[in-house]
C-alpha cells in the first residue's frame, strides 16, 4: 500500500467519527451501510446545523422584517451562493431548490418541455435511465405527442455511441440523460452527448444525482444546459434537490404551481409572476433541509471529498474483484473499471434478491435489492431485479470483507 493510501485510509477512519449512525448495531454485528446510491448518511455536523437553526434562529423566509426571520432568509439563500460555487455555475439566480432529483424532472418537464415543445417534436434518452427520468416523460408525450426515442445500453452495460449519433437528430430538441446509472454503475461520457446534442441545436439535461455526490461537476466547461441532482445523497437532509439551468432557458420556463412567494403581485383579475428563482418555487419551503444541505456542502469542501472518493472507488473494486471469484455470483456493469463508479448489481442464481439482502442485513450489512427504479434497465439483461451495493467515502475495507464473509453464509444457507 503506498503512502499516500494510507493516508486516505487514516482520514476514512477519522471522517467515520463524524458519522453517530456509524456506530450503530444491526442485530449484534456493526453496520457495514452499503446502500449509499439511495441514500447516504449524515454527519454530526449536518445533524448540528438543523438543530441549531430550530433551537436558535427559525422562522419562514422571505416574509418577514423581524430579526427571526432574515436570520432564517440569510442562512437559506447563502445556499444558493454555495450550490453555483459547487457546480460552477455563474449566476445564484440559476439555482432553484425543489424536493428532489425526480421533482427537478418533473418540474422541467412541465415548464418548459410542455410550453416550448409541440406533437412529432424528439426528446432523447436512454436504456439505463431510472424512472424518474423516464415517466415525466411519457407522461408528456401522452399530454402533447412527443416523439420518444432511446439510445440503447450495449452487451457490455455501455451506451452505444454511435447508434446515438443517428438517434439525436435535427428533430431532437432535448436529450435527457443519466450521468451515471444507478442500476449498473455506468458511466456515461456525457460531453460526447452534450456536443451531438449541440450540433443538432438540441439542449441537453443531464440526471446528476449518482455522479455529484463523487465528482466534480463543472457546468459551464462541460457546457451543460440542465442539471439536476439531489442532496440527501451527498449528506444532506431529504425533500431538497436542485434544477439548475442556463438563465436563457429558465425564461422560457413557465410556472407550474401557484401560491405564495412565486408571484410579484396579485388581484382579483389575475397575478404577475416573481422574478427568477422565485417564481419556480411556491410556498413555505424546506428551510431546514436547505440549510442542512448548506452545511453538507460545507464539510464536503472542508474534508476535499474528491480524493476521498476515489479512495471509496478503489475499495469497490476490490470487493468487486472478490466477488469475481465467486463462481455463484453473477456481476452487472462495465468491465472496464474506468467506465464504472462506486457501486454495482449482483445476482446470486436462483436465490431471489430479497432473500440475499435479508441474510446479509442479518450479519450488519445494509444493500438494496429490488428493480432499483430500473424495471426496464433490469428486463434488457433478463433480471426483473438484483442485489445492489454501494460505496461512500466512509466506507472502508472492513465494510467490503463484512459483506463478502456474509455472501459466503447466503451460500452455505442456499447453495449447499
């Protein structure tokens, strides 16, 4: 192990101090939390951060003049500075906070997908996206009559390239589009997208929540026109996610809810919309968890996550390696290691996958098993569903070794 490896490893032992849920004991055995693409855990910091705000300084925002109040308003937008700091993006007024990855979708759709497209118009995804950005999408085309089409996911787990570039065609006017998949790992090369999508004047929304929470994202030299990610998987709290995009397509995004702080004026005639941001989000929003994300944003800077994820994607492929040798197991996703992240599906033949995870949860091991919000992802390989594990930054290889030792009991339980 070289110096430097040690080093990551002495701060992953360090950094997991900072997580309480860490410490705790499923059914006798410590936890070995591999579930980290649906949701990561949270550092006492962030935990901090919320109690601090409802102990000393709440109150709702943008409505009123008294100290409570713009303490709560200052704490919240500083939010915005620090999520266009993090992804680079030029301008706060660009971010706009919602409930997550799949309401970021779900809002663009039907903003400016609804108002700014007609019927035969082409919206572009692919064969290993998750649902949520699947569904808003037939369900505009049954409202309006888009046409859909699909860049198909090759033998090898990877996006075939080359049938794309006949699929974006000049009657594209958005490609929608996983950066990583959440089912295989798959890491898509979304720059080769974005510049076909550019050469045929289409706009391009990339699905970031599987990618962020482990790299950098820079939207202006990726020239990415919608971004859309969650914080709850990159520490922060639940119900906040962000739509950002260039300023250029925002204006032509119309309101989807009405109500109170997206409007500038209203009277018995009709309303006047708030300017943006504030338009898109209507109503009392989720101040605590905006402000807990703040505080995640924060400690990920503080602790310069990027190396310490690459650190968490070297002890996946080692499990992975481990799990290579067992001739019991079968492994969806890229061969190549450069094309895949931190996370990957399993199948044990013949053993469903819900079995597998409730043995492994039996010995501390947390791992998600199902469709992984992946049903026609999973029906493309033949599997209506998988075993899933997936690595973070405080993972480390007593996590990796707990859940190969717990695979071998599925085998002797199953197996022999």
């Amino acid at each position: 192990m070289s110096l430097e490896s040690k080093k990551l490893l002495d701060r992953t032992t360090q950094i997991r101090s900072d997580f309480p849920i860490l410490d705790r004991k499923i059914n006798g055995k410590r936890l070995a939390y591999l579930d980290n693409a649906a949701s990561s855990q949270k550092p006492m910091q962030v935990i901090s951060k919320i109690n601090d705000l409802y102990s000393n300084y709440y109150a709702n925002v943008h409505r009123g003049v008294h100290s409570l109040s713009m303490e709560s308003t200052e704490a919240y937008e500083s939010v915005r500075e620090k999520v266009a700091k993090f992804i680079n993006a030029g301008n706060i007024n660009e971010i706009i906070f919602t409930k997550g990855t799949t309401d970021s979708i779900n809002l663009f759709a039907q903003s400016w997908a609804k108002n700014n497209l007609k019927k035969g118009d082409r919206i572009v995804l692919s064969e290993i996206e998750h649902h949520a950005n699947l569904v808003p999408w037939f369900m505009l085309r049954d409202e309006i009559g888009i046409e859909l089409a699909f860049i198909p996911v090759l033998d090898d787990y990877t996006l075939d390239i080359e049938a794309a570039k006949k699929i974006i065609n000049s009657n594209t006017r958005l490609v929608s589009i996983s950066h990583i998949s959440n089912s295989l790992g798959t890491i898509v090369p979304i720059k080769d997208i974005i510049d076909l999508a550019h050469h045929n004047n289409a706009i391009v929304l990339i699905d970031g929540a599987q990618s962020i929470p482990h790299q950098n994202m820079n939207v202006i030299d990726l020239d990415i026109d919608v971004l859309v990610f969650s914080a709850h998987k990159m520490l922060g709290p639940t119900g906040v996610g962000i739509l950002w995009a260039k300023m250029d397509i925002l204006k032509q995004c119309e309101p989807v809810i009405g109500g109170g702080d997206m409007i500038s004026k209203v009277t018995f005639d009709g309303a006047l919309w708030n300017d943006i941001p504030f338009r898109f989000e209507a109503g009392t929003p989720n101040i605590a968890g905006v402000i807990g994300f703040g505080e995640a944003i924060d400690y990920l800077n503080e602790i310069n996550y990027i190396d310490l994820c690459n650190q968490s994607h070297v002890i996946s492929e080692y499990t992975r390696n481990l799990l290579e040798e067992m001739e019991f197991v079968e492994i969806l996703g890229p061969k190549d290691k450069l094309l895949r992240t931190s996370l990957f599906s399993f199948d044990i033949k013949n053993i469903h996958p819900h079995d597998v995870a409730q043995i492994l949860d039996s010995e501390g091991v947390a791992v998600r098993a199902g469709h992984h919000c992946a049903q026609p992802t999973l029906n493309k390989f033949g599997f209506s569903s998988t075993v899933r594990a997936s690595f973070y930054f405080y993972n480390n290889f007593e996590d990796a070794n707990q859940l190969i030792e717990s695979l071998q009991i599925v085998k002797k339980r199953f197996l022999q």
